[in-house]
C-alpha cells in the first residue's frame, strides 16, 4: 500500500483525504462522456497531440493549484494546509466534467502514441475530479486509514528548516493546524446532517487516532525534531528558541483544545448516535456511492456482484492448494487441520519476529537472492535504492502492515515502512512474499522505474496511479517471483498462497459488508478463517474494507488477476514466440495506464506482432 499526503483556495475534502488513495473513476459503458474504451477508429478520444497536451496542461494547472500531496510529491511548496470545502469539491466537479467533454470532442490517435496515453490518463483524471461531487459527504477524515492529518503532517515533516528564515514560514503553517481539526469537525457535523455517521467501532478506531494527535508540544504532530532544528541553531539560537516557545503555546492553546473540543463530541454524542452495523448501503446514496467506488478502484467495468462471486471461486482454489502444501509438511499434529496449522504458524518461535530488525533482516535477505535473477523477466532495473525501515510507532496501532514510498526529490531511496509494533502477534511466513510485493519486483521495482522512464513526459503521465494498478501489479510480480526461483521452502511458499487467499478474501469481504449486508462479526470471523494475522489485525482490516476506504482492497486481487489475464492473452496469441521481457515491457514501459486503455495497448501490439 502507498500513502501521500495544497498558495491558494481551501483545497477539497477528496483531495485532501484521500490524496494518497484517490480512485479513478470509469464511466459507465456507453455513458455520454465517453467510455475510455475507443472509438469507432479504435483509440481513446484524444484528438490532435497540440490539443491534448492544451487539456492536460488545463487539468494538471488545477491540480496543482488544489491537490498538496502532488505539489509535496514534485517539490513544490505548500503554503497553506487544506481543509474540507463542499465548494471547491462541486468546482472540481464542474472542471472535470468540462474536459472530459474536451476530450470527446477531440479526434482519435492510434493506439500507444503518446497523444493516446495522455488522452487515457486525462481522462481517468478528469473523471476522478467530475465524481468529487457526488462523493463528497463520504468520506471518513479520521480513520486510520483514510484520514487526512498524515497529509498535513507530510506537509510539515516536508517544510525545509534550514535557516531562520524557514521558522516564520513554518508557523505559518502550523498556525493553521487548530483550523484543519476545526474543519475536520465541521466536515463530521455536516455528514449527520446527511444521514451519515461512522459506525461505533470504527468510532472507537478514531478516537485512538486522534488521542495520539493531541499530544504534548514536544510530541505534538507540530513539533520540529531537534535533528532538523540543529543546523538552524548553529546559526541563530535565540531564533530557535522563539520559534519552539511559540510552537509550544500554539499547542497548548489551540491544537490540543480543538482535538479536545472533537474527540469529546465524538466519544460523547456522536457515539450514542452511531450505528452498530457497518457498510456503505446503509446510508442515503451509499449502493450508489459504492458502485461507483468499484469500477473507480478496478478502472474496468465489474459489478460488486461479480466481485464477489470471483472471491469465493478464488477461496476454493486457492485453498485446495494450501491443503496440498500442509499435506507435504506433515500429517498429523500440528498439521492435521488447516486451523491447527494456521495456529502454529502464528505461535511457533520460529516464525515470531523477535525484533523489528529481525523483520528488516528477513526482508532485505530475500530481496538480495532474488536481485541477480530480475534480468530473466525484465528488460531494464530501476537505478533508485530501496530500503525497509520501521513505521513511526504512533501509526503503528491503527495501521495493519505499513505503506511503500517511492523517491521523491527529497528522498531518493525507495522505502517500505512496515509495522514493527506487536511483533508477538506477528508471523514472518509470509515475509518473503511482502518484500516481493513491496520491493522487488514489486512496488519499487515499478514506481521508481516509472519515475525514470517517464521523466520527460507530461506531469499528469508521471503521477497517474491507479489502485488495481499499482497494488495489483505488486501482487502479480510477488505471484511472478515463484517463477524467478522464489518461495523455495515450502513454508514460504505456504505464506505466498496465504497472501493470496488474504487478497482473495477482500474480494469477498469488501463486497459482502458494503452491498450484501454482511455484519461485522461475519466479516471478523471469515477473515479470520482466511488468514493467520492476529485478532487484532483482523479488526483494523475489517474496519479498514466498510469504514475507511470502501473499494480500495478490491485493487489488488482484481489488478493481479487482468495483469495475468493480459499475460495469458500475449501467450496463447504469440506462442513460443512470447517473451516476457517484452511483455513487460508493454505494460509497464509506457507507465500507468487505467486497465481499460492498457488492454487496448496490449491487443494493438499483439496485433503488431501478428503482423510481423
């Protein structure tokens, strides 16, 4: 999983809050803004290159005019935090409503032309903002997952402090804070008076975020690490003093107050109001609003129905091989049923991390077998370095696992954050199958090279991502590592299969509480079932699928599964002839692209290779 965190108007809630993991919406098939899926002269509508370079530079401007967590990702500078604002949400709507129109009045150009894949990412942009309207109220600011402080604090651990200079400017910034939690507060009032209120565990969840927030000045979100602070000091320390003095009475009087004043609503009113049961069907517009939240997160037209039904064939499939594996490691004891092996996966010494460098070693040690084999699949290697580091530990407690950051211009090292809280609760089975997913040739392996490869593109072409994209390409290439000399103790490989059945049980999850009317303890039983992570993680992941970010799960499993798709496509069309490096470099080469636009990449080349 990937996190980010906007001088000019107050930015939207959507881009706010869900910066990180905005969804790009797919419209409707035959809608009368276009489809994405051709034309009658077979490409995406894009017209002349001029005119829509002229369309992505429009969008890209109000981009960056709105949207902070791509100004921090291109180095540019923030100057004011955002916060919600239903007006600019219902203007961003109308923005992209009005280029996708552009864009269908355009002319086609041939399929991979680079007219073509700035038409197709365009259009997935401008169709995410168009639906900003109609998502508005449903959202979740202070989720674990889905909340939008971690953008405000990426804001301000971002903010160069190198003179003193940068201290006034950083007070400015933090001078703001008390007014995002207001807003925040104002954004949760608003959704009541929408007929929408968090349920009451995930009620619970917010306020064990939101206590880590109202903190002390020393600890406090605000606070400015003496590592930052030193080189300042060595300049001016009457300057330093001022400022930390400042920032001090900042949050003694007014962050912590507005967390008070919100976490004491929430823990009194707002929870004696909240419903016990979970999902977004129960609340005025939520099917709808989940439909849409679907196709957003796959970029292909699947209904939540066939979601599902595809989870539960991928269940039985895949646990009919884990039952084969466990039969070669044992037969009785331990082994003699998946539950009583699920049990001793969690608890035997050998699979508890004992340390977070312990996790860190592990990680890093498979990645180093598996580096001298990346040239047997791809064409080219990303030349940025990757390293596995420790979450900061006030995430750690509402965040199951950790998230991957790719190198930025502060940072050119690609890194996967992990958990290291709770290591008891832990197992390291399926440690190997995580760092292919995260590192190699996973997320780092194809964010990094998109960096590189892209450098010269258009801005909306570098930072277009997808979820079923990103997240499924992780899994396809943890999938594709078995065949690169991976997961060679069987107990790996035991964990590999476990991650799918754990991707796999999404499908089923994600589906059954925000349509089908499952219950929250159904979900926390099936996916304990379906998984070896502890009670405790089990509850931040349920909560995570029908409170925080409903749809986002469904990416992985789904965009692993049309990567694999696509790949047995290019085979069977081409045979002996198929070459995987090729292959790849099809997919991944021309960067991210939305699923229904990467298909059309994929057959013109199949046909291209026909040809020849």
């Amino acid at each position: 999983m990937a996190a980010p965190p906007r001088p000019r108007t107050p930015a939207s809630f959507a881009l706010l809050f869900a910066a990180a993991l905005a969804p790009v919406v797919v419209p409707a098939p035959g809608a009368a803004q276009g489809t994405g899926r051709g034309t009658a002269s077979g490409g995406v509508a894009s017209g002349d290159s001029a005119r829509i370079t002229a369309i992505a530079d429009a969008l890209w401007a109000r981009i960056m005019a709105t949207d902070p967590a791509t100004r921090l990702r291109t180095g540019a500078s923030v100057r004011t935090l955002p916060v919600p604002s239903v007006a600019q949400a219902e203007e961003n709507a109308a923005v992209g409503r009005r280029i996708l129109a552009q864009l269908d009045s355009a002319g086609a150009q041939p399929v991979g032309s680079e007219a073509w894949s700035l038409a197709a990412v365009t259009r997935a942009r401008a169709a995410e903002l168009a639906a900003e309207g109609d998502g508005y109220w449903f959202h979740n600011p202070v989720s674990p997952y889905g909340n939008g402080f971690g953008a405000v604090h990426g804001i301000l651990s971002a903010h160069r402090v190198a003179a003193p200079a940068d201290l006034d400017r950083y007070l400015d910034l933090a001078e703001q804070y008390a007014g995002v939690v207001d807003a925040v507060h104002a954004y949760l009032r608003g959704q009541e008076r929408h007929g929408y209120r968090m349920p009451k565990p995930e009620v619970a969840a917010a306020l064990t975020l939101l206590r880590q927030f109202r903190a002390e000045p020393a600890r406090s979100p605000v606070a400015v690490a003496e590592a930052r602070l030193r080189g300042v000091r060595a300049q001016d320390s009457a300057a330093v003093a001022r400022f930390e003095r400042r920032l001090a009475d900042e949050v003694t009087e007014r962050v912590n107050p507005a967390f008070d004043r919100l976490i004491g609503w929430l823990e009194g009113p707002y929870l004696a109001a909240a419903p016990a049961t979970v999902g977004l069907a129960q609340y005025p517009g939520g099917e709808a609003q989940y439909r849409r939240l679907v196709r957003a997160s796959l970029t292909i037209d699947r209904t939540p129905e066939q979601v599902h039904a595809l989870g539960l064939r991928e269940i039985a499939r895949i646990t009919a091989e884990l039952d084969s594996i466990r039969g070669t490691l044992g037969r009785g004891g331990a082994f003699a049923t998946r539950e009583a092996f699920h049990r001793y996966l969690r608890t035997a010494p050998r699979f508890v991390p004992s340390s977070p460098d312990v996790v860190r070693d592990k990680m890093l040690g498979h990645l180093a077998t598996l580096r001298p084999r990346l040239g047997e699949q791809f064409a080219v290697v990303p030349r940025a370095p990757y390293d596995v580091r420790r979450l900061d530990p006030a995430l750690e407690a509402g965040m199951t696992y950790g998230y991957y950051r790719q190198p930025s211009a502060t940072d050119s090292t690609g890194v996967y954050f992990f958990n290291g809280g709770q290591l008891e609760q832990k197992t390291t089975v399926w440690f190997e199958g995580l760092a292919y997913h995260e590192i190699l040739p996973g997320h780092h392996y194809h964010l990094a090279l998109v960096q590189e490869l892209l450098a010269t593109k258009h801005p909306l072409r570098r930072n277009y991502a997808s979820t079923a994209y990103t997240e499924g390409w992780a899994e396809y290439a943890a999938a594709l590592a078995e065949s690169m000399g991976g997961y060679r103790d069987p107990y790996d490989r035991y964990g590999r299969r476990i991650m799918e059945l754990y991707s796999a049980a999404r499908l089923v999850l994600d589906t059954g509480l925000n349509l089908l009317g499952w219950s929250h303890e159904r979900a926390l039983a099936y996916l304990r079932a379906n998984s070896v992570i502890s009670d405790a993680e089990v509850a931040s992941e349920v909560l995570r699928y029908c409170c925080d970010i409903p749809g986002q799960a469904l990416g992985y499993r789904m965009g692993m599964l049309t990567f694999q798709e696509l790949r047995a496509r290019a085979e069977r069309a081409l045979g002996p002839r198929f070459d995987p490096k090729a292959f790849h470099q099809v997919i991944l080469g021309d960067g991210p692209l939305p699923f229904f636009a990467l298909e059309q990449r994929v057959d013109a080349w199949l046909a291209q290779q026909g040809a020849r």
